[in-house]
C-alpha cells in the first residue's frame, strides 16, 4: 500500500517471528525492524507460517525489502 509493506507467507516451512527481521533499503539508508517493529497478523501465533503476513512501514524512496534470520534470506525483492 501506499505507507506500508506487506509481506505474505504462501508455502514452505514456518518461521519463529522472534527470529525474523525485516530489512528495508533506500539508496542512502537501511532500516531494520525485528519482532516488535513490524506487525505480525495473526499476532497471536508467533510463527510466520501460510496465512501468515509481515507488515512494516514504507517510506518514498524504499527501493529494496528482505526477510532474514541469522542464518538465512528468505526473501529479497524490489519495491515498486
């Protein structure tokens, strides 16, 4: 949306929300939001699993998004 990003788990294995960081760049910045600074929906799971969607707020200029733990990307894109 307009002042958001929205990220949504469509497959694959589930993910403790405690672990996961979302990553967002322009060209002259990064800003991160671990569990706490991004909304989780269904919040009372604690797991990004199917259903589950990441929600973090969008800012003009954002040009790259990625969803990481400390031992893996599990998403990078670009935003448009």
């Amino acid at each position: 949306t307009d002042n958001n990003i929205t990220l949504y788990h469509k497959g694959g294995d589930w993910v403790q929300a405690k672990d996961l960081e979302v990553i967002v760049a322009d060209t002259n910045s990064t800003r991160t939001y671990p569990l706490g600074n991004f909304t989780l929906s269904p919040p009372e799971k604690q797991v990004f699993d199917i259903g589950s969607s990441i929600t973090v707020p969008y800012q003009d200029g954002d040009k790259q998004v990625r969803l990481v733990t400390p031992r893996a990307v599990l998403f990078s894109g670009e935003v448009k």
